[in-house]
C-alpha cells in the first residue's frame, strides 16, 4: 500500500508536506518526500491519495475500559471491578474485554487504533491492564502488550466500596497501608523465587504473587487511579519507596502542583475532563491541567476514560486541552507519541517511522477540530475504515484546512 500527498505528522520530526508512504506486511516500509520515497506500486497494490487532509499515526487512548464495561450492557455487560476483594492483582483484562462493544467501532470511526483498557478503580489493586488494537473479534489477536500495567487506585473509590461492606479501606491511611503490605510479599516472593532459582531448588509459584514480578523488576508500572493532591503524592511516595515504575491516571489536581511533579518524573494520563464533576475529588478538574503539566516538564497523554465519556471524543478533548493553553503540538503528541511512551509501547505505535506498525489516521483536517473528519484508519496496513467516498469528495471541498 501507498499513501501519498496530504501533510504527513509523523511525530518522529518535522512535518512531511505531499510526501509518501509505502506499507508493506503491515509495517511502514518507507516514509518521505516524493523525492524520497520510490513510489512503484505493483499490480493490485492499494493507493490512498490524499488532497489536503492530515495523515498521522493512529491515535491511542492511554487508559479506558472499552469492553470491559459495555455499553447498554447493564451488570451483564459489566466486568470492570471485581468488588469483593480489595486486592486483586490477578486479574487479566484479557479475560474480560468483549471486542464486540459497540464502542470499537467508535474508536476506529474516530482515527483511534490502539487503547489501554483495564479493570476500574473499586479496589485498591485492580488487576492488569492491556494494550491492544481497536480492531478484531478475538483479544488474543489484538495484544500489542499484556500484562502492560497494574492498575492501583487512591482516594474515594476503594473507600466509598468497602466502607459500604463493612470492612478496610475505609480511610486513605488504610488504602496506602494496604498497598505496601501487598508490594512487600510481591519483593519477598521475587527475592525467594530468584534465591531458589540460584541455588538450583524447585520453587513452588503462586499464581497471586507472579503477576506481581513483571511490577517490581520494573518491567511494567503501576496504573495509579489519582485525582486529588495528596492522593498523587501518597503514590508518589509509595513508588519511591519500592523503586517502581508509575503512571499518574486522572490527576485531576496535578495542576496545583505541576512543579513538583516535573521534578518527581512519573508521566500523568489527565482526564476525563469531558465529564462531569460527580464526586469531591475531581471540583477542581478542567481542561487546563494538561498544559499546565505538560509546560512544566511532566510527560503528558490525555484519556476519555471510557465509558466516564466517549472514546470518540479524545482527538476533540485534546483540542479542549489546547484551547486551554495546551500548545498545539504538544496536544497531537498526547494522543500519539506520548501515550505510546507511558504504555510502554513506543517501540510499534506512536509515530510514523520505518519499521513501526502501519497504525495510520487519515483526516479531512485537524481531528482536534469538531468539524473534522475521519476518511481512512489504518491498522496493521489494513484499511479498517473508510468515509463514504460521496461524503470525502464533499469534505476536500468544503472542510477547514488545518
């Protein structure tokens, strides 16, 4: 496959105007200008020419529950939280997420290829996220990356749950008490595992604590549910405290303390801001907090959150997030190259660059843009999408140019 003209955002560089894309074996084989790029396409082989419209890597949503929480599905189609136990580390995403969701053809219908999806925040460990392509019947096809995260959650979800049931977390202080007890047996069961491993004795696993290694060789993060400050800075403190590897999710107050937080290092995934201030900890949610973290030097991808609001509207949270101060650039980058980065995953998807997946999204304009449209995505150089050619015709003609 060829894809030709347009303005190429490869998120690896400059910018490619009229340039060329050739796909071979669902990688990028060549990217460049005319001049650069051979183009010779064989007989039968698929050419995509683009007018004016913006083509650039396939955008990711960096953490939702897409399948694991159907829509219109009611407690039948919810598998997001197993709120029985607060400490369920061994819990697969894969396990639960139906690609039959109605909310991946949405993804693909937005230019969204790839997503992070994982159990919610009931407990104070949730389980193990995965990283996945928004196209397919069976999950297994799907993977990129699993497990990719642990997901862990602070403040009022753990507590509102399990007071309710009578019994711990009922307080913040119980939540981090919780936490490390758990993170202390995962060090002791590596260092145990590893010693017998050295003395060449047989090791009986334990299926609770395995999937914990993966975490404590920093090999994956922890998945922080974070909203208020000093539920960021319990986090914080616990990861230091074991040396792992995190993600800040939410980090709806991550603005009051931008500062600090560029000094501490771990990336933050903001959102949903599209969504309602339902509970205490998010009154002082807003659009603004992606640019004011990402200003300060803070690693920064934005999330809808999904279902909390729609996976299609994360290109057009992004340009919220710019007209709140965001630059421009920086708000392609947190849906594309950032996100692949904080998941773990840059090595495939994020940026167009020789020898990267061919995740594409082809649009009319900029997708940040509310009147923007999808005409071609892309996923492993397969077209999974395309606008009714009657209607692509109608936006090269009339739609804003970016």
């Amino acid at each position: 496959m060829y894809i030709i003209g347009g303005i190429i955002k490869t998120m690896a560089g400059a910018d490619i105007k009229d340039g060329c894309i050739h796909i071979a074996d669902g990688k990028i084989e060549a990217i460049g200008s005319r001049d650069e790029v051979e183009f010779c396409p064989v007989d039968g082989e698929e050419v995509i020419e683009v007018r004016d419209g913006i083509i650039m890597p396939g955008i990711i949503e960096a953490h939702c529950h897409m399948g694991i929480t159907e829509e219109k599905k009611g407690m039948e189609g919810d598998d997001c939280n197993e709120t029985v136990d607060p400490i369920t580390p061994c819990l697969r995403a894969i396990d639960a997420i139906n690609t039959m969701d109605a909310a991946f053809d949405d993804a693909v219908r937005a230019g969204i290829t790839s997503a992070m999806i994982g159990p919610g925040s009931s407990n104070v460990v949730g389980g193990q996220f995965a990283f996945i392509k928004t196209k397919g019947r069976r999950v297994d096809d799907l993977v990129v990356k699993a497990p990719a995260a642990m997901k862990v959650a602070f403040g009022e979800n753990p507590k509102v749950n399990y007071s309710g049931q009578g019994k711990s977390p009922s307080t913040r202080m119980a939540i981090a008490a919780m936490l490390r007890q758990e993170l202390t047996k995962a060090v002791q069961y590596g260092e145990k595992k590893k010693g017998a491993k050295d003395r060449g004795e047989t090791f009986e696993e334990d299926f609770a604590m395995e999937c914990w290694l993966p975490v404590v060789r920093r090999e994956i993060p922890l998945k922080a549910h974070v909203h208020r400050v000093d539920d960021i800075f319990t986090a914080v403190r616990i990861a230091k405290e074991f040396q792992l590897k995190m993600t800040l999710d939410h980090c709806s107050e991550g603005h009051l303390i931008a500062e600090e937080l560029a000094a501490e290092g771990f990336p933050a995934i903001v959102g949903p801001d599209l969504a309602s201030r339902s509970k205490i900890e998010v009154q002082n949610m807003a659009f603004k907090t992606v640019g004011v973290l990402n200003k300060s030097g803070v690693v920064t991808a934005i999330t809808t959150d999904h279902p909390v609001s729609l996976i299609q509207s994360l290109p057009l949270c992004a340009g919220l997030a710019v007209k709140s101060g965001l630059d421009l650039e920086e708000g392609y980058k947190a849906i594309t190259i950032s996100p692949a980065r904080i998941c773990g995953v840059a090595d495939r998807v994020g940026s167009l660059e020789v020898g990267k997946d061919a995740d594409i999204a082809i649009f009319d304009g900029n997708p940040m843009e509310v009147f923007t449209r999808t005409l071609y995505t892309i996923i492993d150089g397969k077209v999974v999408y395309k606008l009714d050619s009657l209607i692509q015709e109608r936006s090269a003609k009339y739609s804003p140019q970016s």
